[in-house]
C-alpha cells in the first residue's frame, strides 16, 4: 500500500474509532504525530467504569481483536494513588484476561510490595488492551484505536502518580522517542498526572543488575505519594 493511501485508512479508521466513543471534534494532531501513534489532545468523555469496560470487551475497532482470547481491561483499585502502565497483555495475560500475570507479572508485584503498597491498592493497564500477535510492539493504528480506554481510565481514577513500565509504554505515553534509559529517574506530565518512566519486569528479568536503578525510580514514587521511605 502506498504511504498516502495508507495515511488515508489511518486517518478513516481513527474518525470511524473516535465517532463510536461519541466524540466529534477532530483532531488537530499533525500527521507524523499519528504516524507515530500519538493521539489528540484529550476530548470529552463521560464514559463510566461500567460503559468503559463493556466497550473494551466488546471492541473490534483493531486488528488485534481478531487474535486475541481475551480482552486485558486493567484490575486493581480504582481509587489508586498509583498506576502502573505497560505496553499490551503477554500470552499469560491474554489468556488470563488479566494485566501482569506471568513471571514479569509476579515480579511486578514484589516491586509494589517492597514499597510497602499492596498490589489491589494499585491499578494495573496497558497501553493496549489486547495482544499483538508474537508479542510484536503495537503499530500507530492500533495505539490510536485503543487510546481512548486508558485515557478515560487515567480520568476515572485520578492516580497521583503513574508509572510507565517499559520502553514501548513510556515512548507511547510520554509521544517522544528518547529512549527509555533517558527517560527513567524523572517525573514528566502525562494529562496532569505526574509520569514516572522505569524500565519493565520483563527487561529486569534479563537484566537483573537494573533492579537498583528500578528501585531508585520507585523510590522517587514513593516520595511523591509520602510513603515512608527504607532506612539506610
Ligand atoms: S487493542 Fe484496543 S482498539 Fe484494538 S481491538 Fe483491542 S480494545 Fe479495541
């Protein structure tokens, strides 16, 4: 397919998504911004828990909806003063229907334990709320299609702070592409949230040394949402 033609399906499939969630205003987003994945500027919407997680589980507004076997909404509180934020569901967590369940997952939880916060107190998303086929990373369209849902999670639950795990999320969140061992170790604004970016369990699973710089990030956190820090 050509460029212009493909920037053309783009452009129709992101109105076709944004009509279905009600929204009517453009958006004034350039092109080599969606290209990238990036959306608009945040639109009106008054969706509820309950609306938000029927349209999820019932949504074919990207290819992936034809691979997956489940759709990964998120879990945990939905009071929580932190979020956590990843790229899109695993096998486990496809099959699951459940965010960060396999062995990165797990590991997931020991990081929300050693800062002293318990793993229902916090709220767990991906970017995507389905799988990429081999895991592969998520194409701009279908960022675009998805954005909406995290969005309208982010507006529901009003986090302090929100950590994105990885790479792939933080690049997608954040619209940049500086890579993720720049972004680390500081605070940016995502939508009035403040954004903390780390590395992901599954990299800390490779890379075992990176849990002390993991650790110094979610140390940072927990600054920011006054919870006591360990004694040196
Ligand atoms: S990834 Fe998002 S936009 Fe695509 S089908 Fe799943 S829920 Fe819908």
């Amino acid at each position: 397919m050509t460029a212009p033609a493909r920037k053309r399906k783009l452009l129709k499939q992101i109105a076709t998504t944004e009509k279905s969630f009600g929204v009517d205003a453009w958006p004034r987003t350039k092109w080599s911004e969606l290209e990238r994945g990036l959306d608009a500027p945040v639109k009106p919407d008054n969706r509820s828990w309950d609306e938000l997680e029927k349209q999820a589980k019932a949504c074919t507004q990207c290819r992936l909806a034809k691979t997956r076997t489940e759709v990964v909404f998120g879990s945990g509180s939905r009071t929580a003063q932190l979020m956590f934020v990843g790229e899109a569901p695993g096998a486990d967590e496809d099959e699951q229907g459940l965010p960060f369940v396999g062995r990165a997952g797990q590991l997931l939880t020991k990081i929300i334990e050693a800062m002293g916060i318990k793993r229902e107190d916090v709220y767990i998303a991906n970017c995507l709320k389905c799988r990429p086929p081999e895991n592969r990373p998520p194409q701009p369209d279908e960022i675009n299609a998805c954005n909406s849902f995290l969005l309208r999670q982010v507006a529901l639950i009003k986090p302090k702070v929100i950590c994105a795990l990885g790479k792939h999320a933080a690049q997608t969140l954040l619209r940049t592409e500086t890579p993720i061992g720049e972004l680390r170790g500081n605070f940016f604004d995502y939508h009035g949230v403040k954004l903390m970016p780390t590395y992901h369990p599954a990299y800390l699973l490779r890379n075992p040394a990176e849990k002390a710089t993991v650790w110094k990030d979610c140390q940072l956190i927990m600054k920011e949402l006054g919870l006591p820090l360990p004694k040196k």
